[in-house]
C-alpha cells in the first residue's frame, strides 16, 4: 500500500495515538497512526473530522488524500508521491460494541435516574450546576453505590455537609434505587489526548463506571 512506502522521518508521526469510534461513534480505544491508515486503507474504517462546530465528516483514504492537498496542515505523513494529513480519529464500519446487561454505575446514568434534578430541593438545573451525593456520608461507613448516592444541586450539597439528611432538616424527593433501563457503554481512558478527541471523551467521561476508588 501506499502509504507503507514513507520516509524514516515519518517514523513517529506513524507512532502517534488515534481515537477510536465503533459503529455506533462511541469510544472504545486507541491506536497508532500507522494501524489507522492500515484499517482505513482496509475499508475497516474512516477518518473522522470536525470542522470546530461538532458538525463532523468522515473520509476514505482517496478522499482524505484530496482533503491533505486542498487543507495542508504543518504535520503531514510523506510518502514517495504525495503527502497525507495525520488522523486523529478514526470510525470502525462494523464493529459494534454491545452493551452489557447489567447497569453501569455512571455519572451519565446516576443524572439520567434523577432526571437532572436535586434529589433535596426538587430543582432542575444544568449538570454544571449539580454534584453526586452520598446520601450517608463516606467517613460514616456510606458506600459509592446507586441506593445510596443522589444528585444534589451546590447549595443543597453545602447545606447537608457532612450529615444525614434528617439531621440537616432535609428530605429526599424519593429513595435512590437502582434504575431498570439499559445504561450506557463504559469506556475508561489514559494517556495523552489530542483536542479533536474531547467531545468523544467528555461523553465518555459521564459513562465511566464509579466506585469507592
């Protein structure tokens, strides 16, 4: 294939960290820039880019050739004829990860279970403005669990501090329970990130499964 045919200059560009998608544009791994090519050239998979507005596109190798010549960016990939822009994610055509019958024990999911709602005051707010919180407090022997944490807008959160709720004069608008619904899928990462990885990140930071640790 082409672009096997590179310098020894190239040698790490094609050593880089690419994203991974599957089929269903959720994160599931990373890969080297040369395994990414090798995929696309493939027809495994296709690069995935932004414009800078979450309005994405994706390419096969041909098209994304024609995107290098008409875009060039500082860091290309050369090769004996041409030179290629380095992706930075990738999207599997088949793969599909399925989700696991039990319920994750997320942020996303704990959000989702109250409804984006204080679980003491009863207001629905933005994610921003809410925390998770331990219904028995941690140092009073309180576990990291579903029937045990709820959402808590700040103000909520301040004013229980480090009590039971009856001891803080609160309620709760109902007790914390596992939720029955399918959860979302779990995707756990390390390593240095390129910016065009953070919107599949930051989806994949509210999926990551919580506990005591």
């Amino acid at each position: 294939m082409l672009f096997l045919r590179i310098f020894d200059r190239n040698i790490s560009l094609l050593n880089r960290q690419v994203l991974v998608l599957n089929r269903l544009w959720q994160a599931v791994n990373v890969t080297t820039v040369r395994r990414a090519f090798r995929l696309i050239c493939q027809g495994h998979a296709q690069i995935v880019s932004s414009d800078g507005a979450n309005n994405y596109t994706t390419h096969d190798f041909e098209s994304w050739r024609d995107f290098s010549t008409r875009q060039p960016e500082q860091e290309m990939v050369h090769t004996i004829s041409f030179k290629i822009r380095v992706p930075r994610v990738i999207v599997l055509l088949f793969f599909d990860r399925m989700l696991k019958k039990e319920i994750k024990f997320t942020r996303n999911n704990l959000f989702e279970r109250d409804q984006n709602t204080c679980q003491y005051c009863g207001k629905v707010l933005d994610r921003k403005e809410l925390n998770l919180d331990h219904v028995l407090p941690r140092d009073r022997g309180g576990k990291t669990t579903w029937e045990n944490i709820v959402c808590s807008c700040i103000p909520c959160n301040s004013r229980k501090a480090n009590r039971l709720p009856g001891e803080a004069g609160m309620r709760l608008i109902k007790k914390p329970e596992r939720p029955k619904w399918r959860p979302f899928l779990q995707f756990k990462f390390s390593g240095g990130q390129h910016d065009s990885w953070k919107h599949f990140l930051d989806v994949a930071y509210w999926n990551v499964e919580l506990g005591d640790g």
